[in-house]
C-alpha cells in the first residue's frame, strides 16, 4: 500500500506485478529491498533507499542568505581536439604561480587553483574535454559553473566543438569561448565569430549574449583577459556557498598509491574539510589523515570551491560520488557498510533512463514532462527534417527537446550525454560504433536506429500516446 501511493499507482496493480515476480502478498504486506526495486522498476521509478541516518539533508538544508559567501567558479576547458584545451591548462597552470610561494603546480590530482593579478581565484578542472564533464554529470554530479570552449581560429568550428557547446548547454552551464592560436598567420577570427553565428550563437562583440575572448595559449595573449571573462561570467551568475558548515563535494579522482594508501581527490562545493574530521565518500568513509593542495603542500582545511588530496579513506570511491563530512564515526561507517552492501546486492547500480516503451505510461501516471532526444544521422538535411518534425510532437504535456544533433556514427559520447541528460538517441542512417554499443548497454540507453524518416517520427508519436506498448 505505501509503495503503491508513492508511486501513485493503484494497489491492485502493485500487487499484481508481485504476482507477476511469484510473489503472493497482501495489501500490508512489507514488502523486501529488492522487490521493492524490481516493482519500482517496473513502474518506471529508480529506487534509493534512504537510511533514516542517510539523508543528504546536510546539503538539502537550504543556506541563509547572510550566510553565502562568494566562492571562486569552477571551470571545465573544452573543445576540438587540437585547438588547445591543453596547452591553455598548461599556460594556466605555469603563469599563476604566485609570487612569492614555493614551487609551482607540481602535483596532477584532477583539479588546480589559481590566483589571478586582480587578487581573485578559479578553480580549473585538470581533465579537459566534454567526455570527462558528461561522465561526471552521468554519475550525478554537476560541478561546473563556467565551461571554457577552446577553438583554433586557423581552423573551423569543428564537430567536436559543437558536441562541446551542446553538453555544455544540456548541462545548463554558460560558455565563455576562447578564439585560440591567434599568434598563428593564418587566424582569422571572425571566421570562427561567422560561423558560430550560423549555429544562433552570437558573441558579444557583435551583439549577442556569449563572451569571447581572443587568445594565444602558446605565448600567453589575451588569456588574463579570458580569465576576468570567466569571473565576470561567474559574478553574473553568483557563485556563492557557505562556508561554515560540514564540507560537502564531489570526488573528481581516486587512486590506490602503494606507499600511501587511498588517494582521493576532493573538491569542497560548499562548507569545510578540515584535518581529522570524517568523511563519507560513496560507499567508503575515514578520518582525514592527510591533506594536500595541487602545489604537494600540507594543508589543514580546505573551503568551498577547493580541491585537495586526501589520505584515510578506507577505499577509492568513484569520480562523480558525492562525499560529506560527517559529525559521527559510527554513522559513517554505518552508511558506508550500507552503500557497500547495495551495491554488492545490485551490482554496478546504473540510474534507470527512459525508454520509449516507457514514455506512454511515464506520461499517464503524470512522471514525464520532457523528452530529451539526441538524433544523430548521415546527412546534414535529414537530420534537419527529423528535427523539426520531433519538436512538432511537443503537446501540452510533454516537450520534446532535441539537445544535440549531428552527422556521424553515433558515438561514445553521445551516449554519455544521454545517461547525462536522461535521452532517448535516435540514428537515421547510421549506426552506434561499438563502444557506443556496449556503453549503451550498460547505461541502458535506448538507441532507435531508423532508415525512413516517417517511421522515426510514427513511432515516437505512438510512444508520445502511449501506444508503443500496446503493439508489442
Ligand atoms: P588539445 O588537443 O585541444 O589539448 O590541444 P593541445 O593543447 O595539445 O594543442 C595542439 C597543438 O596546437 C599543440 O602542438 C600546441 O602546441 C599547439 N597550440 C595550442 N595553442 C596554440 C597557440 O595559441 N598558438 C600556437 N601557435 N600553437 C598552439
């Protein structure tokens, strides 16, 4: 009965896809952790158990106003390979060495802090490319504010670019563009301007809403200035958090170093990590032994937009877990023994997506408002038709969005976006590369491969009203 009205399905019906497991239960009946995931599943509802002790209420509480203060922003460089998302890192990373501190950026641990001449920080996220940003975000984790999209003006908006400028939008995450290689004879700007005009994106100088800023990040043009684009970004956004309270992150990377143990790299998204205290990372918790910022110096606490290596966990917990400071051993241990356990039981618990067989019921039980679908095909003017006639479909109930469409095999990374963006993928003439295929499976993502236009657009109708599962 109770997990029939969360679900807001009728009892009989709950009790009838027991029945359907072997299961003969009565309305009252308490019903185990695993039936209720197999029932809940079955009704298009992902489970979590929520341990009375195991709720995320340090980060649900909402802060008071006076108590945010302004956090550095924390930005992810993408764009096309070759167009220097990595010698900007680097160029970053070297010129910010602050004057007067010893040593530079000398460690990797997946994320950098650097100060600017103006005084202000940002925090870079050292693993460029939207495939790391998307995987993070598949996991749950958002923890970009600002996206830096690199493009090489010697060369064009590339494909990769566009698929760059898609996640980044899906994510909801604004765009500062750097209009890279500029110290080269052939740049050309205003090409690069042109042509990102053609896909609706203006850049300020010609009157739109996207900054750009010309740099070379070879010899160090233009990219101080690229930076204060970024915090301007970041002012208009306002990044804030609060600072004094138990610290609360994402993991961005975790290793089993042989002479120290776990290694795991934290970034604070809001209140503070300090020495001793105890973190519940994922399934894995401890005291904090250790800590080092990105320059291999000790450090005692780290705040909000911080990253910092931290030894004493008692495992690697994934990039993308959440992690928290806990008040109480016990209870992390607790809850870590927990999470271990559920994963034990469930294996690799992968979030459920939406398939189209499950739209129609999705819809009638009043669960589904948007369709995400991602169309990818084998020329540019299909995909186009196909676009247009899915954004038709849209009702007074469901919207459907197209968030990324382009020519080519469907990739590794279109997947990642769907998990990411919970999408459907649609292929018109093209096939998903086998990687693709097997990231598919295990993410469950629905990939509908079409060679008519109209059969594409009749059978997402007919899932739209619920009529797909009727026919099969
Ligand atoms: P990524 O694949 O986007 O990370 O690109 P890289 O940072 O590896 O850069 C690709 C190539 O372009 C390298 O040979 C860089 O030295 C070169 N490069 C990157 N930025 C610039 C620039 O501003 N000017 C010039 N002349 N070369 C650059």
């Amino acid at each position: 009965n109770d997990l029939a009205s969360m679900m807001d399905v009728s009892v009989n019906d709950v009790i009838s896809a027991c029945m359907s497991l072997g299961l003969f239960v009565s309305i009252n009946q308490r019903l185990d952790a695993e039936t209720i995931s197999i029932v809940a599943e079955e009704f298009g509802f992902e489970t979590e158990f929520v341990d009375s002790e195991d709720q995320e209420s340090v980060e649900e509480e909402e802060d008071k106003p006076e108590d945010l203060v302004e956090r550095y922003p924390i930005v992810t460089v993408m764009g096309h390979v070759d167009h220097g998302k990595t010698s900007l890192l680097d160029y970053v990373r070297k010129a910010n060495v602050i004057a007067g501190e010893a040593g530079g950026i000398t460690q990797h641990i997946g994320a950098y802090n650097v100060e600017l001449d103006s005084g202000k920080k940002i925090t870079f996220l050292d693993t460029p490319g939207h495939e790391a940003f998307t995987a993070m975000r598949a996991r749950g984790a958002q923890v970009t504010d600002i996206a830096i999209i690199v493009i090489a003006t010697d060369d064009n908006v590339m494909p990769q670019t566009k698929e760059a400028i898609n996640h980044a939008q899906a994510a909801g995450v604004p765009i500062v563009f750097a209009l890279n290689k500029v110290d080269r004879p052939a740049a050309n700007p205003d090409k690069i301007r042109e042509e990102l005009s053609q896909m609706n994106i203006l850049v300020e100088e010609w009157g739109g809403k996207f900054q750009a800023q010309e740099i070379s990040a070879k010899t160090g043009q233009g990219v101080e200035d690229l930076l204060e684009k970024v915090l301007l970004e970041a002012e208009l956004l306002e990044v804030k958090a609060n600072p004094n309270k138990n610290g609360v992150g994402t993991v961005i990377e975790s290793e089993l170093d042989k002479g120290r143990g776990y290694v795991s790299t934290l970034l604070v998204q809001s209140g503070t990590v300090r020495m001793g205290d105890v973190v519940l990372a994922g399934p894995h918790y401890g005291k904090v032994k250790a800590m080092f910022n990105e320059r291999g110096q000790k450090i005692t606490e780290a705040g909000p937009s911080m990253p910092f290596s931290l030894l004493g966990l008692s495992g690697a917990p994934n990039a993308g877990d959440k992690f928290r400071v806990m008040d109480d051993e016990k209870e992390a241990k607790n809850i870590a023994t927990k999470r271990l356990q559920l994963q034990r039981e469930q294996g690799v618990r992968t979030k459920k997506h939406i398939t189209l067989d499950e739209i129609g019921r999705r819809i009638a039980i009043g669960d589904f408002q948007e369709l995400n679908v991602i169309i990818k095909g084998d020329v540019d003017g299909s995909i186009e038709a196909l676009s247009d006639s899915l954004l038709k479909l849209s009702t007074d109930q469901i919207q459907v969005n197209v968030i990324h469409k382009s020519v080519g095999q469907i990739s590794e990374s279109d997947v990642m976006l769907a998990a990411a963006s919970d999408a459907i993928i649609v292929g018109f003439q093209v096939r998903p590369s086998v990687n693709a295929r097997k990231v598919a499976e295990r993410e469950e993502i629905d990939i509908r491969l079409y060679s008519i236009i109209y059969a594409a657009i009749d059978e997402i109708k007919a899932a739209m009203e619920g009529m797909l599962a009727a026919k099969i």
